[in-house]
C-alpha cells in the first residue's frame, strides 16, 4: 500500500474550494446546496443540544476544521476556539468570513496534520472531530485519535461523527484501499472500529444523534427531487421540514436510525 501523503490531503482539499462552494467542499461534493445546508444543521444542531448554553472559560479543539462550521458554532456559545486543518486555504477563508461578519468570537486557526497536533497534554476541554475520520487511513486515523485524546483535559468531551456501516445506502464504493494521485482518500469508519478504540483507552462512548432522514432525502429523495417536488424552492422547504423532524426524534426509533448514515458520538 501506498504511504499516506498529508502534503497531497492538503493541496487536495484546497484545490476543491477553488471548484465548487465551500459547503459543497467540505462536504458532499457539488451536491444541491439545501442537502448540505441540512446536514450542516443537522451536526450544528445536534451538538447544541448537548452542550451547556454557554462555554465561557471552556477551551475547545475543532481537528478538521475546514471551513469552521463547527468550530464558529462552539465560538458563538463563548468558547475559546482552537481550528486546527490541513488546509491553509480553509482556514484562510474561516477567518476572511470572521472578518468579514465582524463576528464577536474567539478562534486560533492552526495548520497542521491530525496525527501530529501541536499543543500540550490536557489543554481542551472539548474536542470535535466531524467528517476527518473517514478520509484518513488506519494508522493516521489511529494517531489522530490518540492525539484527540492527549490534548483534552481529563474530565473534558470528545464529540465525533462516523458512519453507520450497517446503512443500506452506503456503498462498497466508499471503501478506498489507499489514497488517490491527487491525495482524495475516503473510507467506511463506523461505531464498531471507535468501540475498539474506546475500549482500548477506557474511554466511554454514547450514541448522541444519528440522521435518518437526512440519508433518506440525500440517496433516494435528492436524486429524484425534480419529479418529486418540481422546484429547487419546494426541494428547500421540505429538507428544512425534514431536518426538524429529525432533530426533534433523534435516537427515539431504532429501526428508522438503521437507516442513518452517520451518527454522533460523545467519548468520555
């Protein structure tokens, strides 16, 4: 197998904000912009729901930043931000948008590899880790973890995003069995590899959040949107009612969540 190169990740994933919205960049490519808008909710809003309505005198760690949706949504609820990414051009456009907005937050953007961060042990009280795993392969996905785990504090949260492997719309496809010419690597990682690795630091892991219907509108409602709603305004609506759904029974019905793509996990 061909070694893991961070150099081609980063000129991969700054080179695709140059060819679609940065939405669509960091997360499903090209894709209408009411299905990422959803799924941006969907992790935002999730993640919310668990936290305290204010994180002043917390610090928080976001490993795979991107364009800092989740780093600005811990930033907004008075959280000191650390936005840590492999791509210099994400974390460029995350503070141009902080500028920009004249947005009243307090984020670090830092450069730098999953696997090898540089900060000191115990120096978070919260870390994210959404939408990173997946495209890292075995040993740097292992390290990453590791490094998650060395930087937060020893009573603090590590909130991740993996797949359901069980997802019946998931496919053989996403299973790459090393990284692309042009560093795109993507893979399946779901709650039976981080159960192991939990197991193995003695950490605690609950489910917090799975997205049902967001699957559902993204491999079979989304394809066939023009014959079922007509409009990309109606398509909008109903995405925006299906997320509410979703949001408001979460985790409540295991035989609809099987469906899920993703679910949120909460390690402690």
């Amino acid at each position: 197998m061909a070694k893991y190169s961070s150099t081609k990740a980063s000129n991969f994933w700054s080179k695709r904000l140059e060819s679609t919205d940065p939405l669509s960049a960091v997360l499903t490519y090209n894709a209408p912009k009411a299905l990422n808008a959803a799924y941006d909710h969907w992790e935002k809003e999730s993640l919310k729901s668990v936290l305290p309505k204010s994180l002043k005198r917390k610090r928080a760690l976001d490993i795979g930043s991107g364009i800092g949706r989740i780093a600005l949504a811990l930033a907004q609820l008075g959280a000191a931000v650390t936005a840590v990414d492999i791509s210099g051009a994400m974390l460029k456009l995350l503070k141009k948008r902080i500028h920009k907005e004249k947005l009243a937050v307090s984020v670090n953007t830092v450069q730098s590899s999953s696997d090898n961060l540089p900060f000191g042990d115990d120096s978070f009280d919260i870390v994210t880790c959404f939408g990173l795993l997946e495209h890292l392969p075995e040993e740097v996905r292992r390290q990453t973890m590791f490094e998650a785990f060395r930087v937060m504090k020893p009573k603090g949260k590590f909130f991740v995003v993996v797949n359901n492997t069980d997802c019946v719309f998931l496919k053989e496809s996403y299973k790459m069995k090393e990284q692309r010419e042009d560093g795109y690597f993507v893979t399946l990682v779901g709650l039976d590899w981080l159960r192991k690795f939990c197991d193995l630091k003695q950490m605690e892991m609950r489910v917090i959040a799975a997205n049902p219907m967001y699957a559902l509108v993204h491999y079979y409602v989304s394809p066939n949107r023009k014959r079922f709603f007509g409009s990309e305004r109606n398509f909008e609506r109903f995405c925006t009612n299906a997320m509410k759904f979703q949001l408001s029974d979460s985790l409540s019905n295991p035989g609809l969540n099987r469906l899920a793509s993703h679910f949120m996990v909460q390690i402690t």
